[in-house]
C-alpha cells in the first residue's frame, strides 16, 4: 500500500482515465440481521437481508473483538456470516459492514451480549397469555402494527429487575419508515404498571427501567411501539434481569491509561465507588461497562478520555464570585444534583489569550443535562453566554479575556432542572489551530464508501474543516487495501474541499480495509493537523430529521470488479478565461460487450466554473463535449477537475469518475467600453468600441460583435486585433423594417488561437438605440403685410339730455 502526494503541476501529465467506483442503486444494502445479537463468547450465524448479495466476500468490523469465520452468499437477497465476538468484549452494539465484489453495503450495529438469546414467541399479545421467559436473558423479536408484546418473570421480595431495550439503535431507515420507537412498562399483577419507559437520555430513543419486587409474584414486561405503529423488520433486543445500570459515572473522563476512581450513580440515584481502567490513548468517547455479582450491563456510560487534568465541584458553589478557584486548561466535573441549581468555577484568565470553554452532557455524556453556559469577568459582568450551539444541545463558547484576574464559569440546566444523574464535564482549553475532514456525501444522507475497479481509478471528495487555520492543508492515507494507491492535492488556503485519486492495480484482488485520513499545515504551521470523522445517519424520521447516528474514525474502501470500459478526458492545452468558455472532449473506449448510455458530470467545480452536467455518450457513439464557463470572480490558478461516468448494469445504475485533467483558469485578456450608439433605420453607421488589452499574449486574436438586433448586419462582424489596438469598430447595416427601439443585446466574443486550441472570452453588453427617421420638411406658407392704418375716424357729437341742455345755456 502506497500513499503519494502530488503537486497540481505534475498531474497536468495525465490524460488516460480509467472507470472507477460501483456506487448509487448497484452498491449492495443491508435491511436486516437475524439474530441482531450474538452472546460474546460463542460461534452464531447472522443472516443478512438485503438487495445486491449475491456476490458477497467478507463482512469488515470497525471495532477489534469479532471475529469473521464464515461469509456465504446465499442468493441476491441473503448472505450467511459466521461469526465469533471475543469472551472478554465488553457488552454493546459494534459496528459491521457486509463487503460483495461490487461495492461495501450499510453499516449496521450488531449487539453484543453476556446472557442467553431468547426468541419471541407467539401469540404473547394478550397480558393473560404472555410468554414466560427467565432472568437474565435477552429476548429477540419483532413488533408488527399495533402489536403488544407480554414476557412474565418470577421476582422475590425485595428483588430488583432491570429492563433494557435495544430498538431504534438496531434499525436502518432513511426513508422514515419500518422504525420502532419502543415503549416498555414492568407491570405487576394486578395489571398495574409500576416501571415505564419511552425514551432515556442514556439510551436516547430506547429506554430501561427498573423495580424493586414488593412481595414475591410474577411480574410482566410489556414491548410495544410508542405510536403502536411497526412492522416485519422492527426487531429489537430485550434485556431482562438482575444486572446493573449505572445511569451516570463521575467524574466522567480521565488521563489515558489512569485508573479512574469514579462514582456510578443508578436510576434511583444510589452511589457505588467503582476503580475503572482507562485505556492507553486519548478518546472523544469511551465506554464503561460495570460488572458485578449481579450481572454486567448490557449498554456502557460513556466518559471522555484526553490529557487534561480533572478538578470536581466543590459545593458550595453557587455564587460566581466566592466560586472555587481551579486550574486551566483543565476539565471540570460535576453534577446538577438538584432544581433551580448552579455550579460555578473560577480560573485565572490572562488579558488578550484567547479560550475555549466547552460542555460534555448531552451529546456524549448521554446526560439529561440540557445545560446553559456563562463566563463573567473579574467583576462579575457577564462575557459571554451560550445554550444550544453547532446544532448540538450542549453549548460551546470562545472568548477573550480583556483583563487579567479570575474569570467564572457557570453551567445550570435550562429548565432549571437537576438530580444526581444531571452530571457533566467542562473543558476549558486556549484552543489552537486545527482541522477536521470528513467524506462529502455523493447522495443524500448516505455515508460515503469507496469502491476502486481493478486496474482503474476513482475519486473522492474530501471535506476539510478548519479552527482559526486558513492556509494550505496537505493530506495522507492510511489503512488503504492491498494493491491501492492514493493521490492527494493540497487544499489550497481557505478552500473546504478537494479531490482524492484512488487507483487500484491491475493485478489486485477483491479485498476491503478501513482507512483513515490525515491532516497536515503548511510549513508555517507544523503543529497544524486533523483526522478523519464520519457521521452515519442510521435512522432518519420526519423532514429526515436524525433520529440516530454512529460516527467512526474510519472509513471503508473495497477493491472491486473493473469496469466495463475507459475513458479518456483530452486535456486542454489552453486555459479557460475568466468570462469565458472552454468545451472539454470525453472519449471513450468500449470493453466487449458494453454498448450502454454513459453520461457524465462533475465531481466537484472550482470556484467560478460552470459545467453543463447534462452530457453523456450514447449507444454506438465513442466521444461527446462537455461545455463549461468560467464567471467574472472565477478563482485563478490552475484546478484537478475528475467527471463522474453513471451507466447501468444488471445489478442497477453504476457510477465511475476519472483521472483528472488539470484546468488553468487565467484572468479575462481584454476589457471593452461599450459607447451608447442611435441610427435610424435605412442608414449605416460605424459602431466604435474603446479596448484595453489587460496583459500580453500569445497567438492570434479576433474580436466578433454578436447580439445584433434582428435584421442589423456587419459587413465586418469579425475583425483582427493588434498588439497595440486601443478601439475596435464595426460598422452596421440597419434595415428599413428593423424593430424600432433600445437594443441592449451586444456582446464582443474575443477569441485568440494557440496550441490549436481557441480561448474564448466574452464580454457585454453594449445598446443600439435604432429610430424612425424624422418627417419631410414643407414650404413654409406665404405672410401677407399688414394694412397700413387708417387715421382714426371723428367721433359723433354727444347728444345732451335736456337738464344738460338748459344748464349749458345758463353758463353760455
């Protein structure tokens, strides 16, 4: 097994691509095991239902203490596997993949047991007919709709019986279907129920309960869903007996490879001191089986194993102020023992360092704690506060100290809620630069794995997380199968993602292995560095919310059977430009007897590219072109781009990706200023362009002017551009039927020929306004002169009224 690290540089030599990967419907899948359990110590064999089995070769475990015996392929629908789970395992549910010569199949939880399996046996329905079955034992079965299960056990007085379901943890449902959401009650005989569970922190959607016996008598344990609901696959495991389980462990982590004196605490909050060996190497989670004369528990407590060192609430400690001072970087344990509660701490902070302050309840812990969290200041001034955060129920905060002094950290639960069970661990740390990856998902919900052809390639994407990292992340692998090599690309500074080749020799054989990934900063930053995490959705419910998941640090690759054809992406001998477009040719060579639909797109784009996803080579046809553009903000440099080939086969549609060709991507060569230009129709005008040529260039280049209105020509759309051309014009015919109006449709394709290859760049848009022409101008009409005036005629004597008359004649 091989990994190589190869530069961008060096890939721009490989043109032959090979198919790769059986993925989408052919990949095999997993509906249900039967036994879903098998009792440590012992041989059993689990049968496995499913679609796409027939050609099974071996089942992988994440988790070291199963042995495989066994893988018989039964027929496309049932395969056998014999198995062994080591006599020292601890009691759980352990992960398991069914590998075929075509793909990996789900991953699927088998339980692990201490006591005797005991199938379910009908009719149990009925609370006066139940199937009677010993202490201490696990019964198997199923719930069908609207079904009520009834198992009857004989206690003593005083006699304490604990319950435990496995249910929902045993399922596989993406689709909200066939889950069972169990509900279990202890009832006594007079029918009266005296224990119930529906869902536990602890167990999440499964649930235990427990009692104590009164008086000697036979006590029944009912199995149903929650909503009465179910069906033929709803199987679960029920654990029935005298065994312990403890529902909280204090402090909850320790150092690697410590022995952990820790308090475990029941569900009716009773304390047992227990001495638990840590193991050797550091753990976000790690689980604590307990073991006494009574039995040993069928699920484990989880606590968090790492370097820093413990410091436990000390009540009392209520007063953010008078709290008790403790060191960091540090974890801080303790317990929300009652309502209305607060823990606090206090630490010396220094001004300008950075810290982190995170919670461990919910999400690991399986602590009822929903807990809120503060951090005050040297005067008791709240900092900063969180509840809920990252989509996870437990907060998580970082802040920086403005002043040296003792800073306060408070955690209380957010309904004001408490007991003895409500415990939780706090993280203080100065947090440093890191990163995470994970597999991007091809389909929704569905954890990546990956198949490599004999003698071929694929490829996947590696998603990268960063914490206050932003440059240059190199990637290794390991654990990859017999005969598979690895080709990583740095991600470059800031990007979230990038292509992995995987290529599988020709001479390998059908195998699987887990593998992992590793993280590296760039030169400046050594102690930078991050693993690989892979969250597998096992159970989804409504608006595929998750309901359960399992996360491993490993993920699975198969080597499987080659593919029924290559091919070979042609790799540009030019880059594409910014505001440009590039068409990439796929060929393709046929292996006998392949003559399907091979259609084709992109696994990942670089920032800015577009690509017409929509390709494929048809039956008889051996070549197609991909087009693609590249936006204005298309990020420059030079990208691994692999396509992904889907085409169908007996067993469903397959996908394939290919080698990469590597895709330059430069910055626009020529930047236009479009003028506003009129003409009216029936006339010809010149349309001038002024044009800057952004950098030197090799080979020849021409300018075209497209989107002309309809009817408007050039009789020189096309023109040379010089060297040192600072304008372009193109002169335009218009119609005397063109459409009158603003036309803001014209574009200049730019091309320039080199390596006999064309750059296309395009650039717009510039307006023709086209007008009616005005009206004919008329003779203006003739202005006769004016009549010279006449002398104003006299005016006729006023007559006199007879008063005027005789007063006239006094004055004469």
């Amino acid at each position: 097994m091989k990994t190589r690290h190869v530069t961008l540089s060096m890939i721009a030599t490989l043109v032959a691509v090979f198919c790769s990967t059986h993925l989408m419907a052919a990949l095999p899948i997993v509906t249900s095991l039967k036994p879903m359990g098998v009792v440590r110590g012992t041989e059993t064999v689990v049968t496995l239902k499913g679609d796409r089995l027939s050609d099974a070769s071996e089942v992988i475990c994440d988790l070291p203490g199963i042995e495989i015996l066994e893988v018989k392929a039964v027929d496309d629908k049932t395969t056998e596997v014999k198995l062994k789970a080591a006599d020292n395992l601890a009691p759980g549910l352990y992960p398991i993949r069914l590998v075929t010569k075509s793909g990996i199949a789900n991953l699927r939880l088998l339980g692990v047991g201490t006591m005797p399996v005991i199938e379910e046996v009908e009719p149990n329905n009925e609370f006066a007919a139940p199937q009677s079955i010993p202490l201490n034992s696990t019964v198997e079965g199923i719930v069908q709709r609207e079904d009520v299960e009834h198992f009857q056990v004989e206690l003593k007085a005083g006699q304490k019986i604990n319950v435990e379901i496995e249910g929902i943890r045993l399922a596989f449902s993406l689709n909200n279907q066939n889950i069972l959401d169990p509900y279990i009650a202890i009832l006594d005989e007079g029918r009266f129920e005296v224990a119930t569970s529906d869902d536990s922190a602890l167990l999440q959607q499964d649930g235990f309960c427990s009692y104590t016996a009164e008086k000697d008598g036979k006590y029944t344990i009912l199995v149903r869903d929650s909503s009465f609901l179910g069906s033929g696959v709803c199987g679960y495991r029920l654990h029935v007996g005298t065994f312990p389980r403890p529902v909280a462990v204090l402090p909850a982590g320790g150092a690697p490879g410590s022995i952990l004196k820790a308090q475990l605490i029941d569900d009716e909050h009773k304390v047992i001191n227990a001495e638990v060996q840590l193991p050797g190497e550091p753990l976000d989670r790690w689980g604590v089986i307990t073991e006494n004369e009574n039995g040993i528990s069928p699920s484990p407590n989880w606590v968090r194993v790492n370097e820093l060192p413990v410091a436990m609430e000390v009540e009392p400690n209520d007063d953010r102020m008078k709290a008790p001072e403790v060191t960091v970087p540090g974890a801080l344990c303790g317990v929300v023992e009652k309502p209305d509660d607060y823990d606090c701490f206090r630490f010396q902070a220094k001004k300008d360092t950075r810290y982190r302050v995170e919670v461990f309840a919910r999400e690991i812990l399986r602590s009822p704690l929903d807990a809120v969290l503060n951090v005050f200041d040297p005067k008791g001034a709240t900092l900063v506060s969180s509840d809920d955060s990252r989509g996870k129920i437990d907060p998580f905060l970082d802040f920086t100290a403005k002043e040296d002094g003792l800073h306060s950290v408070r955690i209380y639960d957010h309904l004001r809620g408490g007991s003895p069970e409500h415990c939780y661990r706090i993280e203080v740390t100065t947090p440093q630069p890191s990163v995470s990856l994970t597999l991007s998902e091809l389909r929704r919900d569905e954890a990546q794995v990956v198949s490599v052809p004999i003698g071929g390639q694929t490829a996947m994407m590696v998603a990268v997380g960063r914490d206050q990292y932003n440059g240059e992340v190199s990637l290794s692998l390991d654990g990859l199968p017999a005969g598979v090599t690895a080709t990583t690309f740095p991600v470059p500074a800031g990007r979230p993602e990038v292509p992995v080749l995987l290529t599988a020799a020709a001479d390998a054989k059908h195998s699987a292995s887990l593998y992992t990934i590793n993280a590296k900063g760039d030169d400046k930053s050594p102690t930078v560095f991050g693993t690989l995490s892979q969250t597998h959705k096992l159970v989804l419910g409504q608006n595929r919310r998750g309901m359960f998941e399992y996360v491993t640090p490993r993920a699975a690759m198969a080597v499987t059977d080659e593919a029924p054809f290559s091919v070979e992406v042609v790799q540009p001998k030019t880059p594409i430009l910014r505001n440009g477009s590039k068409d990439i040719v796929v060929k393709l060579t046929r292996k006998e007897g392949f003559d399907g639909r091979v259609s084709f797109r992109t696994l990942y784009n670089p920032p800015g590219i577009g690509v017409n996803n929509s390709r494929y080579i048809d039956k008889g046809q051996t070549e197609c072109t991909i087009p693609m553009t590249a936006n204005g903000g298309a990020s420059i440099g030079t990208w691994p781009m692999i396509f992904v080939a889907t085409y169908s086969t007996p067993i469903g549609s397959t996908v394939c990706s290919t080698l990469p060709i590597m895709l330059e991507v430069q910055d626009s060569l020529f930047k236009y200023e479009f003028p506003k230009a009129a003409g009216e129709l029936g006339t010809e005008i010149n349309y001038t362009l002024t044009m800057e040529i952004l950098r030197e260039f090799e080979g020849e280049a021409e300018v075209e002017l497209v989107g002309l209105p309809a009817g408007v020509t050039s009789p020189a759309a096309t023109q040379k551009i010089a060297k040192d051309a600072t304008s372009v014009t193109f002169p335009l015919v218009i119609p005397a039927d063109a459409k009158v109006g603003k036309h803001k449709t014209l574009v200049c394709q730019s091309k320039v020929t080199a390596n006999g290859e064309t750059m296309l760049q395009t650039t717009g848009t510039g307006e023709l306004r086209i007008d009616k022409p005005l009206p004919p101008k008329v003779d203006e009409p003739k202005v006769e002169k004016p009549a010279e005036p006449q002398p104003p005629k006299p005016e006729a004597p006023k007559v006199l009224s007879r008063l005027e008359q005789l007063r006239l004649q006094s004055q004469e």
